[in-house]
C-alpha cells in the first residue's frame, strides 16, 4: 500500500513537473514573438519620424520663391519672358 501511494506521488510531481516545463517553454516562446513585433514597431515608428521632418521640412519651403519658380517650371511649363530660346534647324 505505501509503495503505491509512494508511486503515485512521484508521478503526479513527474505530471506536475512536465506542466511547468511546458508552460515556461510557450511563455517563452510568446515572449520572444512580442520581443520582435516590438521590435518592428520601433522601427516603424522611427520610419515615420524621419518621414514627418521630411515633410516638416517640404512644408517650410513650398511657400518659398524658389520652389515656387520650380514647380512652374516642371509642371506648369511656364518661362520668364524670352528665355527660351527656340532654333530652326530648317534653315
């Protein structure tokens, strides 16, 4: 009788020991998936600071005269007057 009761405590500590293990593995493992994910979040947030000073910085110089002459130039194809300067290759 006591030998029974003696191998029934060792397998309910092996059941019980097992349990823990198991539950310290995926523990670990969960914490290591949210390591990463924190991890691509930083990055991504540093990704959009350096994207807001860039447009922080864009905003500051679309009210210059510069950028303005610029843009007229690329996308409205406007000129000062007689500066461009046409050539007739037929001649």
């Amino acid at each position: 009788m006591k030998k029974n009761k003696k191998i029934i405590k060792r397998i309910l500590i092996a059941v019980i020991g097992a349990y823990v293990v198991f539950t310290l593995v995926n523990q670990q493992k969960t914490l290591s998936q949210y390591s990463k994910e924190s991890e691509e979040i930083s990055q991504e947030i540093e990704k959009a600071k350096e994207n807001k000073e860039e447009l922080a910085k864009k905003k500051e110089d679309v009210n210059s005269p510069e950028f303005i002459e610029e843009t007229a130039r690329e996308m409205l194809d406007m000129y000062y007057p007689n500066e461009r300067v046409y050539v007739n290759n037929g001649m």
